[in-house]
C-alpha cells in the first residue's frame, strides 16, 4: 500500500502536463507527455480522454505529488482545450488523488476504482461533486471499509455519492475486469450526464447513497 513515508524518485523537475491531439490530428504539448485524444463525436461535441503520467513514485507527505500533477493536467487541459467539464477516473493512489483535485472548477466529479482513502482524508471540496467508488471488500492493499465511510463523509460535506461493491478483484482488478471496465465507464458517462448511475432494483428509490449496492444487482444499459 502507499503510504506517505514512502520515498520519491524524480523522473522529470518539471510539472508534466498532456499533449493534446485537435480534430484535424494536429498536436500540441511535449511528445513526452500523457496524450489526449479525441473520444467520440466530432469538433461539435468535444469529449476527449486523457491519462496522466506522475513525475514521482509516491505519496510524498504533505507534498501530495500526485495531486500536483493532477492540478497541472487539469490546467494544461484548459488552456488547450477550453473549459470543459472533466470527470477524473483513478485506481488505489491515482483515485486518492483525482478525489483531491476534485475542487478544480472543470471537475464535475471523480470514478474511483480500489481508492485509498485513508481516515481523516478531506471531503469538505466535494460539495456539489459526484463521487462514484468501486471496491471489492477482499482488498487487501486499500480498505473499501475506509471507502465506504470517505462516501459518508462525502455526502455529509454535499456530494452526491455512490458505492458499488465489488465481488471479485481484489486490488488489481483482473478478475472480472470486464465488468469493472463497464462499471467504469458507465459511472463516467453518468458524471457528465451522459447516462443514468448505476443503479438496481433493489436501489431504484434513489441513485445516490453512501451505502454501497452489490455489482451483482446492477443492471446496465443495454442488458
């Protein structure tokens, strides 16, 4: 598990920001960079997707390394892209640190997926965020129980929330990968109000709640 003793080792001194492909497949940014590339539709509807690659290993204490570069990603989407809603999906550390950069105004929420979300880890940024967390309960690397109570907080502090319970996974996700992916993105597009949250039967009285639903009683669009 990562924790913030853990020491740093340095791969670039600068913030590392992406490299934007346009519609008419020109670039812009460092080819070193974490590329954003054009998702669906056309220069009429914009979504884009982009991964972004830390400068550090590690937490790194106060510093919060990855955040830093979360927050640098974010800008450097907005200057070249415009101001677009975002919503920031990340796995164990990364989601930790999407959650933090949640405050950023192009931030409509955040998909977490095994998040570390360590007791007494700040929520009060979120109001107004959605706030999508997927965990399997056997996780040995980071605690869904920790997660489920980050949720609680979350929509005390005004975000709408929701936790899916993961039957398989673990920490890494392979098993049953497949429908983590499509978790993922469906939690995504719901975020940017593309589709309606995951949700059941057994949940239809309400889409958000800091109690987490079982994956297996979701149904998605489509199935």
């Amino acid at each position: 598990m990562p924790t913030d003793s853990r020491s740093s080792s340095a791969t670039s001194s600068r913030p590392l920001p992406v490299r934007i492909r346009a519609w008419d497949g020109s670039q812009a940014g460092p080819t070193d960079a974490p590329l954003v590339t054009p998702l669906t539709g056309g220069a009429t509807s914009p979504d884009l997707v982009a991964s972004v690659r830390y400068r550090l290993r590690g937490w790194n204490g106060h510093r919060a390394d990855p955040v830093q570069d979360t927050r640098q990603a974010l800008k450097e989407l907005r200057h070249v892209a415009g101001p677009l809603p975002v919503v920031l999906v990340g796995h164990s550390m990364g989601a930790r640190a999407a959650l933090r950069a949640a405050d950023d105004p192009q931030v409509r929420g955040v998909v977490a997926l095994a998040p570390w979300c360590p007791p007494g880890e700040p929520t009060e940024h979120l109001a107004d965020r959605m706030i999508m967390a997927l965990h399997d309960e056997a996780d040995r690397i980071t605690s869904a129980t920790d997660t489920w109570n980050y949720l609680t907080r979350a929509r005390a502090a005004g975000a709408r929330v929701r936790g899916v319970r993961m039957h398989r996974g673990r920490h890494a996700m392979i098993r049953d990968a497949r429908l983590w992916h499509r978790l993922t993105t469906t939690s995504a597009a719901a975020v940017l109000g593309l589709t309606s949250p995951p949700c059941s039967a057994r949940y239809a009285e309400t889409a958000w709640s800091a109690d987490p639903m079982d994956a297996s009683d979701i149904t998605l669009p489509g199935h």
